[in-house]
C-alpha cells in the first residue's frame, strides 16, 4: 500500500512550488489530504532567527477545527524546533480560502527545511496529519 501512495505521490501533478515535496499520508481521522488545498506555501527568513510559514488553505468539506504543526530541520537533518501547535483555526468552511501565517523563533541553529502538518483534531500525533510537505528554507 506505500509503493502504491509513493507512487502515486510522484504521478501527482507539481504545484510549482520551489522548495515542496510532497510526503506519504496516511490520516486515522476523519480528513484526508484531498479535503484540504494548501497553496502559495512558502517559508520567509524575518532575521535575527525568526521564520514565518505563510500560505492558503482551502477545505473541500466543513473542519470543527484545524491546526498546524511545524518542525523545523538543519542541513543534517537534526531537529532544531518543535512547534505542537504554530497557528489553529475553528470553524473553517468548504470553500471558503484562509490565509496563514505562522511565525516560529529558532535559536539552536539554522534550519534548511521544515516539515509542515495539518491535523482536523486538538493533541494528534503524526501520524494522524490530514496534510504533510516538507519545505526547503
């Protein structure tokens, strides 16, 4: 069942997007990846160790509630910061575009990637994310 999400994952069509790649989903709870559109992501460097995540989200169907999950990587692939819980938002509407910002400080170093998950519940653990990319800084 992964080589055939893989596989489809490399067929899908590139959102030209300089800097995503698109991870496996697997979601236990009620969203899957297709109910959200995420577009127009990108990481901007603010200075002085601050990054914004910024972008769009669409849903395709009514969410109670969504949230965004960051963590951010070095070149080495170490884990410089964990952020459970980067920007939320209730109530989101099908159809109807939300734009985001979400903006984490990072001390322990430079980050050259960060791993963005979305989740329609409150405490999820990764492997629940109705959404996953990783984005180069």
């Amino acid at each position: 069942m992964i080589l055939v999400v893989a596989i489809v994952g490399m067929m899908a069509p590139d959102n030209s997007q300089t800097g995503v790649e698109s991870v496996d989903e697997s979601s236990g709870s009620t969203g899957t990846e297709s109910d959200i559109v995420v577009e127009d992501l990108q990481v901007v460097s603010e200075g002085y160790g601050s990054y914004s995540v910024k972008g769009k989200i669409t849903p395709s169907i009514d969410f109670s509630y969504l949230e965004m999950h960051l963590k951010w990587y070095d070149s080495e692939g170490n884990l410089l910061y964990d952020d459970p819980l980067a920007w939320n938002i209730n109530n989101a509407k099908a159809g109807q575009t939300v734009k985001f910002s979400a903006v984490d400080y990072i001390d322990t170093g430079t980050p050259s990637k960060v791993e963005v998950m979305i989740f329609d519940s409150l405490a999820a653990d990764d492997s629940s994310a109705i959404y996953r990319t990783t984005v180069n800084v």
